[in-house]
C-alpha cells in the first residue's frame, strides 16, 4: 500500500540519504506563563519541567546536550543526521540575540540540519 501523503521522515531520508532524528533541547529559557508577564502558574503545554528534557537546569549547553543526544540517537535509531529542537517552554521568548546565539550555537554542530523550535503564538512578534 502506498501512503497518500509525503510524510517527513520519508521526505528527510530522501534530502539526506539516511535517518534525521530530533535532538530535543532545553535551552534555559522561559515563559510568559511562567515569569509573571501573563501569570506564574504555566499553562496546559508544559509540565513544570518544560515538557522537555531538564538539561537546561542541570547547566548542560547546547553543545553538550545535542553531543549525548547524538550519541544516544545513533546507537538506538541508526540516525545519521539530526534537527536541534528546542522544545522546553517557549524558545522565541528573550532577547534576540541569546535566541540567535543558541540557534547558531546549534547549527554550527557537525550532521545537525535544521531546527525545530518550539514556541507560542504569542511568543513570536511581527
């Protein structure tokens, strides 16, 4: 049976020749929901942990963070490429120049091609 739509995992392997998996990020960063600009109780999206990994609060960086899981992606899914996914809280949410820093930070790693970042609508200015 052929699928009746393109799905991305099929769409990556046929751009790059092997499996891309996420590498999912906690960058530190935070929430409207959270800091007090809205409130501080957080919102439905995100346990009180960001829904992610924790690395962000054990002082891991980026760099390390996509190293360990990069080491782990490859040994369990063959992954040979990867996509930094920034998915603790909301990763649009802070000065610009920090968010560029990590997002280059991130893409300037060896077999990491794209980024994933995860936000909120109202996290994301015009």
């Amino acid at each position: 049976m052929t699928n009746r739509y393109y799905d991305l995992n099929s769409y990556l392997r046929n751009i790059f020749g092997c499996r891309v998996q996420k590498i999912s990020l906690d960058a530190g960063l935070t929430c409207p929901n959270r800091d007090g600009r809205i409130s501080t109780g957080g919102c439905m999206y995100c346990n009180s942990r960001g829904s992610g990994t924790g690395a962000g609060s054990q002082g891991l960086s980026i760099t390390e963070q996509i190293m360990r899981g990069k080491e782990f992606l490859k040994k369990r899914y063959k992954a040979q490429k990867f996509i930094a996914y920034f998915q603790s809280f909301s990763n649009t949410y802070g000065p610009y120049e920090k968010l560029k820093g990590l997002y280059e930070e991130a893409l300037a790693i060896d077999d990491i091609v794209g980024l994933s970042i995860g936000t909120r609508p109202d996290c994301v200015d015009e």
